[in-house]
C-alpha cells in the first residue's frame, strides 16, 4: 500500500477558494483503487458550532462530484456538546487508586490521569473497570495491551483530553467524548448538505470509523484503506476534515 513517508507543510500547502488545505498524497488500497486526500484546515471549533456550517464554509469550496469527507470526531464531539470540564468530574475511589496504574501511551495520557479514568466509570461501572485493570495487569507482562478499553468498551477509547501536553489549553481543562449517534448525525449532514460523511475517530495508531451515512460510497475496509496513515495529522494542525477523492 503506498503511503506518504513523512510530511512537510509548507511543501503540501495548498489554498483554493480562500481555504487552506494540505495535500496528503495518494494512497493505493488493498483492491488497487487510489485515493488523493486533502486535510482541509479549520479554525479552532469551539462548542456549539454548527457543524453542517463547518462543512459549508471549508469543505463545499473544495468539493468536486465523488468526493467523500471524513469528519473528526473531536470537532462533532465540540458541536454536539458531548464534553465534560475538569470542575464537572469528581474521580472516586476507584480512579482515585487506579489510574497511577495505567500505561502512558504514544497519543496521550491514556487513563493515566484520575479524572479520565473517572469518566470511564462513569460510563460503564466501578465494577467493570476494577475487572478491567485486574486483567490488564495480570496480562501486560506477556505483552498483550488493549484489554482494558476491550473490556470497558468502544465508547471509552474516544474519550479523549485532560491531556497536560495539548497545544490548546482548553483541552488541559476538557474531555472530549465520542457522539453516542454517529450514524443519524452522518445522515443529517448528508442531507444538509449533499456531502456523503463518515465520522472518524483517527490517530497514528489506529483509525477508528464511528459510522458513516447511508449510501455512503466506500465500504469500511476501503476508508480503512484511504485512511491507513492518518492523514488528519495531529490536532495542532487544525485539520479535522479529510476530503477523499477516489481517482
């Protein structure tokens, strides 16, 4: 699969129709259809925002017939509401004692962090995620990681932010989590505004799809396939919004 070795943004610098995007490069999947992939650059999307606006304003201009979008989960988190405020956690016993436990990964500070770690049991349980960790545990010097978000659930691996080390400050003091409807919200910005969606939950490691609107022109291994080296780069770039251009 051919994927692009490394990026320089001056050089994939791109500016039509007064937006910015960055040109990622083509990439070819596993059944030989290319794909050319445009990381279209936003300003910082605040709560709230209407994200069919968002679509309008940056990605219509680009748009050309047989384009798809893949939309950040992090901004839809953002325009639907779906946060949680440092002051509106209160971690508990439980991720009071477990969360020097955790892992520090490569993307974040996974659930090393008791107020992350609290949203989780919030979602799903003390009792779960004690089950959890006692498995992580017992299993991690074998290497096998990933069991705790396996057994806590989907949900619980898009929580993302109190995170110390974000370039913006108000994701020191915000969780963003993951909308519980990605379907029925691809479904709406389909129909507001003609661009088929898919609702990305995107980073180095892996690329998560949320769901994606009915009709939509890819089947899930070949996103898969257009997103194999996360071209929605890292959140500082501001670049939330893949257009996929099958060529």
């Amino acid at each position: 699969m051919g994927i692009i070795p490394s990026r320089n943004l001056q050089e994939q610098r791109r500016e039509e129709n007064g937006v910015v995007y960055f040109d990622r490069g083509i990439i070819t999947g596993r059944d030989g259809r290319k794909y050319s992939r445009f990381a279209i650059q936003t300003h910082f999307v605040e709560r709230g925002e209407d994200q069919a606006e968002l679509v309008r304003r940056y990605v219509l201009p680009l748009y050309r017939e047989g384009d798809m979008l893949s939309f950040g989960a992090k901004v839809m988190a953002m325009c639907t509401n779906n946060v949680k405020t440092r002051d509106e956690v209160r971690p508990g016993l439980t991720a009071k004692l477990l969360w020097r436990f955790a892992g520090i990964n490569t993307t974040g500070v996974g659930m090393h962090e008791p107020y992350k770690l609290q949203l989780v049991v919030d979602m799903v349980g003390a009792p779960r995620v004690w089950l959890a960790a006692f498995v992580s545990a017992v299993t991690r010097p074998f290497g096998i990681h990933g069991l705790f978000y396996k057994i806590c659930g989907q949900g619980v691996g898009g929580i993302d932010g109190f995170y110390f080390r974000s370039s913006f400050d108000v994701y020191k003091q915000m969780a963003l989590i993951n909308p519980p409807n990605p379907v029925e919200l691809c479904d709406k910005l389909y129909a507001d505004t003609g661009v088929p969606v898919v609702l990305m939950d995107a980073n180095d490691l892996q690329q998560d799809q949320l769901g994606k609107c009915a009709g939509f022109p890819l089947s899930d291994e070949q996103i898969q396939d257009a997103m194999k080296d996360n071209p929605s780069g890292q959140g500082d770039e501001l670049t939330p919004f893949i257009l996929i251009r099958p060529l």
